[in-house]
C-alpha cells in the first residue's frame, strides 16, 4: 500500500473511502512480490497493480465488495489448467491478497492516514496488518511501527500481538524490506497461528555516480528510473555542474574518496565509479570495498582492470574484498554509447540484486520470477521484497 502513498494521501486529505488490495504471499512464477497494491475508491477509480493485469477484475471487484460490507478479505489466485477462462496467474504462480476496506469514519483510519502521510514525505515507517489470523480469516487493525520501535494504533488481539508485531516490523524496516511474518498466540514465536503484514516505507536507496563523464549521465538517468537517489560526486567543478547533469539529485564537487569517507551508506547502497583514472579509483574503492553496500562497480578496460587490482593490493586491499568489486562494470550487451552503457550497468546491478543470471530467458531453464528472499527477523517463514 506504501509504494501508491502519494495517491493513497490525497484520497485520505479528501475524504475519501477506499479498500485496498495488497499481495501478502507469492509462490512459484508471479509478476509482483509481497508488499505490491491496488486500491478503489468509492467512485470506482482505481490506482495501482497487484498481478501485472491477469487478475486485476476480479480484485476490483472484491475492493467494491469491501467498500459494501466494511469486511478484510483475503484471496488466494493461481493457475488453472483445467479452466482456461478461470481467473489466475497466466504465469502459472500463486498469489495471496488482503483487500483491507478503509471507511473515512473507520475507528482504524488514522492510523492508515498516519502511515500514509509519512511515506507520501519520506519517512521510515512501517505499517502492520494481519493478513491471517487464528482461524483462517483476516481481522482488523493496523500498527503504525516508527524506528525507534514505538508505535500507535493496534491490532485486533491480545497486547502481546502488539508488541510482537512491533519487534517484527522493526527488524524488517532496519533491512529497508516488506514482508509476512509468522507468529503464535499472543505474539508467541512457537507454534505459529497469525500471519503479519510488514509494509516498510523508508527512503530511496542511495545511487552516488563517481566521476562526471558522459556515461555518467546517462546513468543518472537510468537509476532515477530505477528510483534511487542519485549523487554525482567528481573533484573537478568544470564537469561536476548542474548543467551537466539536470536530472541528478545532489551533484558533489570534493574528492571521491573523501565524500564517501564522510557521506551516509547502507546495505542497500550502489556506488559506480566512472572516473578509471588510478588516482581517484584507488583510494575511492579501498574505501568501498570495506563498507557494507550493496554493490560496488568500476569502468575501465580489461587492461586498467588488472592494473587497478594490483594497486589496491599494493595498499592493502584484500583478495575476500576484491571478490566484491564488479569490474568492468556492466553486463556484456554490446554497448556502445553511454545510453546503452547505463542499460548495462543497471543490468547488472538489477542481478546483483535480485540474484538474476544476466543470461538470455530464451532457452533458460531458470525462473523468470524469482521466489522473495528469506527473512532473518526471527519470525517463522517470513517472505520478504526489497
């Protein structure tokens, strides 16, 4: 529901009535991972996807049966091969959805108008639903879950549920991901009955483009389409301009391994350095190698590639921390001009992040849709996207 939070807001500033549909479980080949949303108004205008269009109908028409009788619902859809005109997943997965009704007068909307003003400005938050309860069935309540683990509103259950949920949601938003979680009785861990619902709303992850080069800004484009936060960083203000570079969202002039030393990072972090010059890749990548970001690229030739190892193990970097550098950066696409240069990089950086091949689908044996990634939290069986 967070990622369509900026319509969900202003339907909530205008009082509007609304259900919202959001995938809680995927199993096998699906277009959209847990976390993925649709809503309807009381008019009937629709924002958002839940299936990509296979299975869209018929979850508009359980948001209008929500808006009707003020009832959670939660939907299973798949495949069927006996069926073709069945409603499901052409791709042959499974889905769950929990279609949640908020009424303008519901005793629960401030906490739904809470979590939506919040992500509409960026805030780290986290928004707990239960998508299954004891019997089956999807009760009523939400938890507004800030960092800091204190958190509003309520979920229908016993205290213990909250404070789990809580702990749960937590955890999920400190790794930037949305996600079920499992857990018991009371909030118990042991013999699990409830299935929570983790929305986390945290800013765009960090995309900073190290040397201002005409690659470069074809990659600002490129990841701001991808929806990170791009900063280009370069020593030399004659390139490093506003001009150069519209699209950017910060443009840093100041030696890149001095920004990076200084500037915040985290796990889900890219840094592409552009620059292949030895006096800014080296002391720039020894810094990058040691910090725990998501990925770490360079440009340059097979030739400046060996060269540029040999020099970071000269000052010390070591082999465990070489394995983590992606160069040259890029997958092997042809490419020529910095256009198709960028689709390379972000080709790559996609697999890294999704554990992709970067091999072609046709003749592959692989699946297309990857099943979420397993959640560390602590919870049973959580099912988690980034």
């Amino acid at each position: 529901m967070l990622d369509i939070a900026d319509e969900l807001n202003q339907w909530v500033e205008e009082g509007r009535d609304f259900a919202v549909a959001t995938v809680v479980a995927v199993e096998g080949s699906a277009p959209r991972t847990p976390g993925a949303a649709l809503a309807v108004d009381g008019d009937g205008v629709v924002i958002g996807s839940v299936s990509g269009g296979c299975v869209e109908g018929a979850v508009y028409e359980l948001c209008v049966q929500a808006l009707q009788d003020g009832e959670p619902v939660l939907e299973r859809f798949g495949y069927s091969a006996e069926d073709a005109f069945a409603v499901g997943l052409t791709c042959g997965g499974v889905i769950e959805v929990l279609v949640t009704p908020v009424a303008a007068h519901a005793p629960g909307r401030q906490v739904f108008a809470a979590a939506l003003a919040a992500a509409a400005r960026g805030a780290t938050t986290a928004l707990v639903r239960v998508a299954r309860g004891p019997a089956g069935t999807p009760p009523g309540g939400a938890l507004l879950v800030h960092p800091d683990g204190t958190y509003e509103g309520g979920l229908d259950g016993a205290p213990e549920l909250d404070r789990t949920a809580a702990a749960e949601a937590r955890a999920l938003l400190a790794a930037g991901r949305t996600g079920t979680v499992d857990v018991g009785a009371a909030g118990r861990h042991c013999e699990p009955d409830t299935t929570l619902l983790v929305e986390s709303s945290v800013p765009p992850p960090r995309m900073i483009v190290f040397g201002a080069v005409d690659f470069a800004s074809a990659l600002v484009r490129t990841g701001k389409f991808l929806g990170y936060h791009v900063t280009v960083c370069d020593a030399r203000p004659v390139f490093a301009t506003r001009v150069r570079f519209p699209e950017a969202d910060d443009i840093v002039v100041e030696w890149p391994h001095r920004y990076l030393q200084r500037t915040s990072t985290d796990s889900r972090t890219v840094l592409c350095v552009l620059t292949h010059d030895a006096k800014f890749d080296v002391p720039l990548l020894e810094a990058a190698l040691r910090l725990p970001v998501a990925f770490v690229g360079a440009m340059g030739s097979r030739r400046t590639h060996e060269d540029r190892n040999r020099r970071l193990r000269e000052v010390g970097v070591t082999e465990a921390e070489l394995s983590r550098l992606h160069s040259p950066i890029g997958l092997d696409l042809g490419a020529r001009t910095p256009e198709e240069t960028a689709l390379s990089i972000a080709a790559e950086i996609v697999a890294a992040r999704q554990g992709g091949t970067g091999r072609p689908l046709t003749g592959a044996h692989t699946p297309i849709h990857r099943d979420p990634v397993r959640s560390a939290t602590g919870g049973v069986g959580a099912n988690v996207a980034a």
